[in-house]
C-alpha cells in the first residue's frame, strides 16, 4: 500500500483540461492554506486505510479558482484522478458519512466517484457551510451498496478530527484576504479625502495661465509681459507637474512592498507634507517637517510608509484648531528610526486611548469611525516597529512610530 505524502500528488497552477469550476460559494482560500490543508489530509488518509483496511483512499478538495483536485491518495496501483466539479458539488451536500452505492436523489453524481473506485465518502466541515475537502475509501470488503458499519464511522471520525484545524486554517486565510482589501480600501478613502484638495491645487495655477493668455494678444508686442507670461506659465506648469506626480507616488503601490525594502524616511515626510499642505492651508494650520541628520532608510515599503504616515498626519490636520501646527519628525541611528507626529488639537482623552487602535473606533462625531490607525498599526508592526500615541507636555496629541533600519547595502 502506498500513501502519497505531502508534495507528491501533482497541483498544477490551472485547473484541469476539461473541468469545470465549482461554485464559487465552495471555493477554499488561497495557496498559502493549500499546502497545510494538504499536510492536514495527507495524515488522514493514511489514517483512514490503516484503521479500515480500505485499498483505496483519498482526499479531494478545491484549488482558489473553484477546480476539484486530489489534496492526498493512498491507491494500490491506481493514479489518482481529479473529480469532475459535478461529483465534488454532489458529495459536498452529503450530510455525514455515506455508501455511495445507496440510492437517493444524487444517485447519478455520486456514480462518479464509483467509477473511480470508492464507495465510501463524508464531507469535512460544518453541514452549512462550504467543505474543507471530501474523504473518499474504497475496497473488496466495501462494496458499494454493502460498506461496512465500521467503514462509515472510521469516516466519521476522521472529519471530526479534520473539521477544527481544517475550519480554523481557512478562517485565517479569509481574513488574511479581507485585511489586505481593507487596507486597500482604506487607503482608496483616504486618498478620496484629497480628491477636492487635488482639484483646487490644480485650478489655481490653471486660473494664473488662463488670465496670461487672455491678456497675450491685448500685451503680445510687451517684451517685458512676454517674459512674465512664459515664467509664470513655465512655473505654474511645473507646480502642477509636481503635485500630480506626489499624488501618483500615492496612489500608486511600488514594486517592492515588504518587509525587505528599503525607504527613505525623509523623502517620504517631505511628500506627505507636500501633498497635505492645500488641506492645511484651507483650515489654518501649518505643517512643519523636521529631520535629523544622517537618517537611515528604514526597513518597511515606500508605498506602505506613506500609507502609515498619511493617516497620521489627515488625522493631526483634522484635530489641530486654526492657527496650529502639525508636525511631523524622525531621527534615528543605525538601529532603527523614530517618526513623531504631532498636533495641538484637545488631545486624546485618558479613558478613550486603550480604544484608539480597535477598528470602526473614532473620536469624530460627526463622521462614522475609520480604520486608518488600525491598519497604520498593523503596517507598522509586520515591519518589525510599533506604533504609539504618547503623551505631548503642551497638549495635543503624539503618535510614536518607531522602524528598524534597513540593511545596508
């Protein structure tokens, strides 16, 4: 008898020629869960044919794009073939372990698996919702029609044991998927926040060319207005050149995102500034940005550092009253690097700051709660830092981020 450890039944990227996807309702969670789902299954197989004396066993479960496959096989001299969509949505409804030789109304479906040699199968996971995968045995003395009691409860047993570590993989991986669209789409709302910003920014060097060229052809023989004409058009273009590429740097992930990457802290400061300065101008508040010297590129992606700093920063623009600052700083050593920052709005009230990082949590009543610190935090922390709210001895708020120093070289 030969059980087929993990990595030795062949996953292909595609699906096979020919099948069809299954319901994506079915649909388990991506690659990263495949291979501990298949591990998981592997075990449980060999289990299942040693406990039964079963001569063939197998697992079938479903790749991210909906196509069954064979996750684990233990078969006497019989390559493992992958199921139809069909068969897999027609065991998928079994409500326990059962002889597929039986008559009932997927009578005609199940026949598939037969045809492949089994005549055992339960599902495993919760009777509504999607399946981990199937169990499958078969074997001389489990006809189909005629398996043994024993048979069915081996089954049994062995989707209780797959359901609690098969059901929690995949509830990880899930979320896993849905962090990543949060952070995505708390970045989109942020970004959204400037939309109107961008605009004005935009229409205003715009409004300086178009009264230029009205002018033009009244002043064209004006030697002195020609040359005013082509430096302030020349300046304005150029102003509205480098607000769009600081929006794109935003809006824009780079190629290299992980913890890996290399990011200069003071650029990324000075561009968080640039591109806020119109929204802190509209409420009276300046943005002051400070640097120490020899600052180390810190070990966390340009994109994902924006990111961080960005939250930070609409949420200090937002709390700080007319004429206030917002600052934002860093310094640091060859360790690490130290980002600070800070308003001069009320404050964050003692018994509301074990809250302030939960998500949906906000102190803005007129608006619903975000989850820009939330995820600002997490971004942080996979880095390998941590982030903060501090104490500021003259009132306000102070966010703390703290980042390890990229390698050098």
């Amino acid at each position: 008898m030969r059980v087929d450890a993990p990595g030795t039944v062949p996953f292909p990227s595609r699906a096979t020629p020919g099948a069809q996807a299954v319901d994506p309702a079915l649909a388990l969670p991506p690659a990263e869960f495949l291979s501990d789902l298949q591990s998981l299954l592997a075990a449980a197989v060999k289990r299942l044919v040693e406990t039964t004396g079963c001569t063939l066993g197998a697992a079938w479960a479903l790749r991210p794009d909906g196509s069954p496959y064979v996750a684990a096989a233990s078969m006497e001299g019989v390559a493992p073939i992958a199921p139809s969509a069909e068969c897999f949505a027609a065991l998928a409804r079994l409500r326990g372990p059962s002889d597929l030789g039986r008559g009932g109304e997927e009578a005609a479906s199940r026949s598939a698996a037969i045809e492949h040699g089994f005549s055992a199968a339960v599902r495993v996971g919760a009777p509504d919702s999607p399946p981990v995968a199937i169990l499958l045995v078969g074997g001389r003395e489990d006809p189909p029609g005629a398996v043994r009691p024993r048979t069915l409860a081996a089954l049994a047993t062995a989707a209780r044991r797959l359901e609690a570590p098969g059901a929690a993989a995949a509830a990880l991986s899930r979320l896993g998927r849905l962090d990543e669209e949060v952070r995505r789409l708390d970045r989109l709302a942020a970004l959204g926040d400037l939309v109107a910003e961008v605009v004005h920014e935009v229409r205003n060097p715009l409004v300086s060319v178009k009264t230029f060229l009205q002018l033009l052809p009244q002043r064209i023989d004006d030697p002195e207005f020609r040359v005013r004409f082509f430096e302030v058009v020349a300046g304005e273009l150029r102003r509205i050149e480098r607000l769009l590429d600081v929006v794109l740097e935003h809006a824009r992930p780079r190629a290299s995102q992980g913890v890996e990457a290399a990011t200069p802290v003071e650029s990324a400061l000075s561009s968080v500034a640039r591109l806020l300065t119109h929204r802190a101008l509209e409420r009276g508040v300046q943005i002051e940005t400070e640097t120490g010297e020899a600052l180390p590129a810190a070990r966390v992606g340009e994109d994902r550092l924006r990111q961080v700093l960005l939250n930070l920063a609409l949420n200090a623009i937002d709390a700080t009253p007319q004429g206030g600052k917002v600052r934002l700083a860093a310094r640091g050593d060859a360790t690490g690097v130290e980002i600070t920052v800070e308003d001069q709005g009320p404050g964050i009230p003692p018994e509301l700051r074990p809250r302030i990082f939960e998500p949906f949590f906000s102190t803005k009543r007129d608006r619903p709660g975000g989850l820009g610190l939330t995820i600002s935090r997490r971004i942080v922390e996979e880095s390998g830092g941590s982030l903060a709210l501090d104490d500021r001895p003259e009132g306000g708020a102070l966010f703390r981020v703290r980042l390890p120093a990229a390698d050098p070289g």
